[in-house]
C-alpha cells in the first residue's frame, strides 16, 4: 500500500491557475508600480499592512536576478502582518490575489535552493493561508522534503507531523505521515540531544500519538526522567498530557511522572486556566482502577486550590468540580468559593445545577451560607432534559433536603419511567429502589405523586442478592457467639438488601436468630426477625464507592440510604473498607464489638 501510494505521487501536478484564480482588485485610482529589489526590501521592514506587501511586489522575473532577496523575506512578512492582525485583506482574499500567485511562482523558482527550514517555513506560512493541498506550489514543496528526506531532523518531526495532520489526506501526504515516525526511530539513536527538554518534551508528545517501537518511547523517557522536576509548568503540563496519552504504562513511566507532578505543584500558578482544565481532563479521563499512578493526591489539591487563590470565576470553577464530580474528589475550599457565588446560580447552565448538587452532595457538605445556595438551587433544580441522570440526580437533591414535588412527578410517572428505563442498565434499578425508600420513609408526608412499580424493586432485590462477597460474616459470627446469630443477606418490604442484621436483647446480648432460609437463594425478612423488646442492629459493608476518593467521608447519597434503614426502627454500623483493611488483624474483632456497642448505646 505505502508502495502504490509513492507511485501515485508524481501524479499529483496541478497548474496553478486552477488554484490561484486571477481576480480584479480595486486601487486608488492610478496604476501601483512595481517596486524594484531594494526599495521592496525597505518596503517589507515598514509594511504595516499585509496589502502593501502584495501591491508592491515587484515584476516575477524567470532569472535568479536578485529573487531569493525578496521571495522569502515577502512571504514572512506577509505571515507575520496577518497573523497579527494587520491586513486590510482576509485570508482567503489574500490567496485570490493575482500577485500572491505570482509570489508562489518564484517561491516554487527558488525552492530547490532551500534548505529544510526554508522548506517547513513556506509549508508552515502556505498552510496557514489555507492553500489547497493539491496545489502545485504545496506539492513542490512536500516533493522536496520527501526527496530531502534524509536533512530531516527530529524537530522537523515533530513540526512536519503537526502541519501534515493540518492538511487534507492525499497519497504524498499519507506517505510523510509514514515515513516519520519511521524516521524518528532510525535517528533517535544518536540525533537526540538528551540536554534539551523542550525537545524531549515534544517529542514524547510525538511518540504518545505515533505508532513507534518501545525502545524509541524508553529513550525518551529516559532522557526526560534524568532533568528531574527541572520542568517549567507549561513542558509539564505537555509531559502530562503526553504519558496520559499511552494505552499501556510500563513501571519505568513512573518516575517521570513523579516528576512531572512535582514541577506542576510548584508551578500551577504559572498555568493559563484553560491549558490547567485540559491536562486536568486528560488525568482524570484515565480510568484511576487500572492506572493508579495518574492518581496524585497533591496535584488534585493544587488544582482545586487553583480556583480559589486565582478566582477564576464561577463557571470555570464548575468546570473543574464537574471533573472532581467523576472521581468523588472532596475539596471543601472550591465549594466555599462555588457557594460563595451563591446569589449567580440562575446564570449558570442546566448542567451547572447538576455538578453543585453533585459537588455539595458527594462532599455531604453544608457552608455557611447555604440557605442563599439551596434557595437558588430550588429555584432553578426542576430539569427535564431526557439526557440527564434523572434517578441519581434526585437522590442527590434529597439527600441535600431539597425536595422538589413536580420534578419527581415529572420522572416518576409511569409512563416516563417506562421509556427511560428502557436501556435496561443495571445501576439504574438500584437507585430507583434507593429513591422509592426515600420517598416512602422518609418523605412520605410531602410526597404524594406516583412511586416505582414492584418489578422495579423486585429485579433490585434479585440483583443485590447476587453479591456473594460478605468479608465481615466469619469476623461477625467469631465476635457475637457463631453463624446463627448473624442474618446476612437480610430484605425489607421497601427493597432493602441489608448485609447483616443481629439481634440483641434489653441486656445487650445477641440472641440466635429465629428465622433461617429454608433453601438456597431464599431471603430472611426483616420484619420476621423482629422480636419483642429485642434491638435490631444492622451491618453494612459499603463499598468504597459510596466514600469521597480522598477522605473516607460517607457521600450525602448513602447517608440518605442509612437514614431510610434507620427509618424501619433499627440502628446502623457502616464499615468502611479503607478502615476494615487497614485493621491488623487482632484488632477487627475487638473493632467490630466497640462499634456495634456504641450503635446499641444510640437505639431508643
């Protein structure tokens, strides 16, 4: 194929006509006389407008005479001018214009004099105008680096690949594209200056998106390790993006990355917000289960410190807490300054109202002015939009005690609730359940609008009773006396599946339990547990799922969860995993009785 794509190269001439098409323009009135060499040359030091320097270019000439003096220098100034602001004319006119084709006709006289840097420069300028790809003088000009392909260096790489990917896809271009990341592999061996970061930079960031060989990519994170945090913030930043970047991440990546964190903790002030909210993105997009390495605590603070110390606005600071949002990264400070920002919240957009409910609920957090906050959240919380996560969001909102009638009427009813659980995922069962408990337990005296259908809650039931991982059964049953005093797997009329329930008596004595399954996959009922005068204590194993990423703080929905079990008259033990197997081993039994001791101590 690669071969078959050369061949069709020297196909590729165009006249140049068809490209830049002869238009009239207008003047002042007289004929503009060309100017001759030197007078042009002064000319393009005083251009002040990008017209200038195509009205008075001088005659083409077919002879050498004199043209390398003006041709280059005429279309770098004329880059420049318009780069800047500073034309009368756009960009596309510019390209129309008869005298800018005359310009490409002694660039493409030159060119076989020019060296590479001539050649990307010209590349580079033409590409920015927005010459057609197939037009003659672009053609020339990717002909003769394919032909000098052996001048590239790694910066021209680097620089070639970002201005091909600009251009539209042909054979000569899809050839360069090949032949690069080829290149760079046969020359890194002994054309990398190893001193330079600003290159090692970007050439990691070539390698994290070119398929090229392992041992290329371990050079160059070799050389980059060995500078240390001797980054400045931005070559940090793009190091960042780079490593989040690769598919795979070898344990060899790590110190780099190490590094990389640690010149962006001292340097993130230094940082554009909008280059921060990208790397932030990239990092945070990684899937932190199996690339644990991109989770670095100190970073995620600074980032969110960022926000507040630089005030960088209410809707970018919903940007970055929309990021946190995913991973249930706490950071009270950048909620202080969301809330305080509090009386702005009808500006913000639809999603903006979901990422604070988020943000306030994952924290289980209330600042101190949150009655102007939850005002205008009440205020602006009634959202429709079929795309939106509907069933977590008014958990969310509940669990800030922000109750909203017409919103769950709107989602609950029948026919609504029908067509967006249609998609059948698994998540959203076990929330609907959560939120028809909340309403029946805990709202029951506000709320009179439709709840979710028995088979809702009935495949939530099937689905938690498949969860055969109990890692407190055997410590419990060692700690309270043996397996039948302790219910695990226990359901509730409302749809809970509680992982373990024991119950004591008015001594605090656990007492064996009266009911037993009669056969596999047969539930215990709560309510045939009960015993009178007896005290119900239940124990949940929540998964870390249900805690902040950062701080082993119970997040506001599963707060609601325990409420709406403490609501059928018993008390709660939530065990955390983070505390569970940090335990030693000789202190989980003590610390399991020291729990459910003080839990007892609490049932009235």
């Amino acid at each position: 194929m690669f071969r078959n794509n050369v061949l069709r190269i020297f196909g590729l001439q165009r006249s140049i006509t068809r490209c830049y098409p002869v238009v009239e323009y207008c003047t002042t009135g007289k004929e503009v006389q060309p100017a001759d060499n030197s007078s042009y040359f002064g000319l393009l030091k005083s251009a002040t407008d990008a017209k200038e320097v195509l009205e008075f270019l001088p005659s083409i000439s077919r002879t050498k005479q004199d043209r390398h003096v003006y041709t280059l220098p005429a279309l770098k100034t004329l880059f420049e001018l318009q780069k800047n602001g500073k034309s009368t004319l756009r960009s596309d006119q510019i390209v129309r214009h008869p005298r800018f084709a005359e310009l490409c006709q002694n660039v493409r006289f030159e060119s076989r004099t020019f060296l590479m840097n001539d050649i990307t420069e010209c590349l580079k300028i033409l590409t920015f105008f927005g010459v057609h790809t197939n037009s003659e003088i672009m053609t020339v000009l990717l002909q003769l680096i394919r032909h000098q392909i052996n001048d590239v260096t790694l910066d021209h790489i680097v620089f070639l690949s970002f201005l091909l990917k600009k251009l539209e896809r042909t054979p000569l271009v899809e050839a360069l594209q090949i032949a690069l990341p080829m290149l760079l592999q046969i020359q890194i061996g002994y054309k990398l200056d190893h001193e330079n970061v600003q290159q090692l930079v970007e050439l990691l960031e070539f390698v994290s998106k070119h398929k090229v060989n392992d041992r290329t990519v371990m050079n160059i994170v070799s050389s980059l390790t060995l500078h240390g945090s001797n980054l400045s913030a931005e070559q940090a930043v793009n190091a960042l993006k780079a490593l989040t970047s690769f598919h795979t991440f070898p344990p060899q990546y790590g110190k780099l990355l190490q590094n990389v964190f640690t010149a962006l903790e001292r340097d993130l002030d230094q940082l554009p917000f909008k280059m921060l909210d990208f790397v932030l993105k990239k990092v945070l997009d990684k899937n932190l289960e199996y690339f644990p390495m991109f989770y670095h605590e100190p970073f995620l603070k600074r980032c969110a410190q960022y926000a507040v110390d630089n005030d960088i606005g209410l809707l970018n600071a919903l940007y970055m807490l929309k990021k946190f949002n995913k991973i249930s990264f706490l950071h009270i400070p950048l909620l202080d300054y969301i809330a305080s920002h509090g009386s702005q919240l009808a500006l913000v957009p639809t999603s903006g109202i979901i990422t604070i409910v988020a943000g306030f609920s994952n924290a289980n957090y209330i600042p101190n002015n949150w009655n102007t906050v939850k005002q205008e959240i009440e205020r602006n919380s009634t959202i429709t939009t079929p795309s939106i996560p509907w069933i977590r969001y008014n958990l969310e909102l509940l669990s800030l005690d922000i109750f909203n009638p017409e919103l769950l009427a709107h989602w609950l009813d029948p026919q609504s609730l029908e067509t967006s659980m249609a998609r059948n995922v698994l998540m959203d069962y076990l929330q609907l359940t959560e939120l028809g408990q909340t309403l029946r337990l805990l709202y029951s005296g506000q709320y009179h609008g439709p709840y979710p259908a028995k088979h809702y809650i009935d495949k939530s039931v099937t689905l938690m009773q498949q969860n055969n991982d109990h890692p407190l059964q055997k410590p419990l049953e060692y700690a309270f006396g043996g397996e039948e005093y302790i219910s695990t797997q226990v359901v509730t009329d409302h749809g809970h599946v509680l992982d373990h329930v024991i119950v004591f008596d008015t001594n605090g004595k656990a007492v064996k339990k009266r009911v037993i399954a009669t056969e596999e996959g047969s539930a215990i009922r709560l309510e045939d547990i009960r015993q009178l005068g007896s005290k119900l204590v239940v124990i949940l194993y929540l998964p870390k799922s249900c805690y902040a990423f950062n701080v082993n703080r119970l997040r506001g929905r599963f707060v609601l969860h325990e409420k709406t079990i403490q609501a059928l008259g018993v008390d709660t033990v939530t065990i955390s995993p983070l505390i569970w197997f940090n335990l030693p081993e000789n202190e989980r039994i003590l610390f399991l009785q020291r729990e459910i001791k003080q839990a007892l101590n609490h049932v009235t």
